[in-house]
C-alpha cells in the first residue's frame, strides 16, 4: 500500500463509511479483533484530520479500543461483502473471524493491526472518548425504538486523529 496525505483521499466518506462499511480492527498483533461499521464520519476537528466511530461498549472490540491508544478503520473491496457480514454479526468472543473468513490481518509500518486486502487503511490515534447518554439526545423517543432497548447500550463515540492514511 502506499502512503498519502489525509487530504488526498479522492473517497466520498458517505459512500465509504455508508455503503462501502468498514473495518474497525483494535488491539496487538498477538491479540486483536475485528468489526463491521457502518456509523461513523470523516473530517477535520482541531485543525486536524479525524475520523469519528461509533461502537456498543459490549462489543468485544469495543474492549480492545480502550485498552490501546490507537485503532485502524479498513475499507474493503466489494467481493469481501459476505466477510463484513460475518463480522458484524458474529463476535470475536465466540469465533476466530481470521480463521472463518478470507480476511487477512497484517501490521501497518506503526504496529498497528489492519485488513491485508483493504483498498484503503486509516490509522487512528484516539483523541476524545465519550459515552452516549440519553438525556444528550434532542428526541430520544424518536431515535430509541430502531435503534435502542433496554438489553442495548448506547454507543461509545471515538473521535480520533487521522496519523496515517494508506491507499491501493
């Protein structure tokens, strides 16, 4: 892959993160796991370049996330729709998602862990970590039935420095 400014991304963010779903890969090379998104944003914050996520703090990910300081978001080719599938709705916890998908894990040049086959790889470099609350929502009782119960937490929204961006 080859290396480029942030702001040479030539990608619509909507079209990446909306349609495209991506990656969100967090912990060690020894020990890592790997998650679908599709709710999250690209931008610039503090005069500089950030990508902003969103994860249930019971994901299994989620724990990984906060344990190391940075995180990948990995935006993969369309032939590898049935492996995002997979790893949106099954849990690292459960099964190897590496050993039941076609999805290949490899270290960027900063140690980080991401998708082999990604056409695009952001690097991550948390800034701003905050918990959803309920009473933080202009209409609760709009947004609550689709998309929250009881059983569900509301999201942890990472905010993040891009420190690296990489393209195929």
């Amino acid at each position: 892959m080859k290396q480029i400014d942030f702001t040479e991304l030539k990608q619509n963010p909507a079209e990446l993160i909306g349609k495209q779903w991506m990656l969100i890969t967090a912990g060690t090379p020894d020990k890592f796991n790997t998650m679908t998104a599709s709710w999250g944003g690209l931008g610039f914050l503090w005069n500089r370049p950030v990508a902003f996520v969103f994860v249930r703090p019971n994901r299994h990910t989620a724990g990984f996330m906060d344990e190391q300081a940075a995180f990948t978001l990995s935006f993969m080719p369309e032939k590898y729709r049935a492996d995002l599938i997979f790893c949106g709705r099954n849990s690292g916890r459960d099964v190897d998602k590496m050993a039941a998908t076609s999805l290949h894990a490899h270290t960027t040049p900063n140690g980080l862990v991401a998708m082999d086959d990604a056409d695009l790889v952001l690097e991550c470099r948390k800034m701003a970590v905050a918990t959803m609350q309920e009473g933080d929502f202009i209409d609760f009782a709009e947004v609550s039935p689709q998309w929250y119960d009881p059983t569900n937490p509301l999201h942890k929204v990472y905010i993040c420095e891009i420190a690296a961006t990489y393209v195929r």
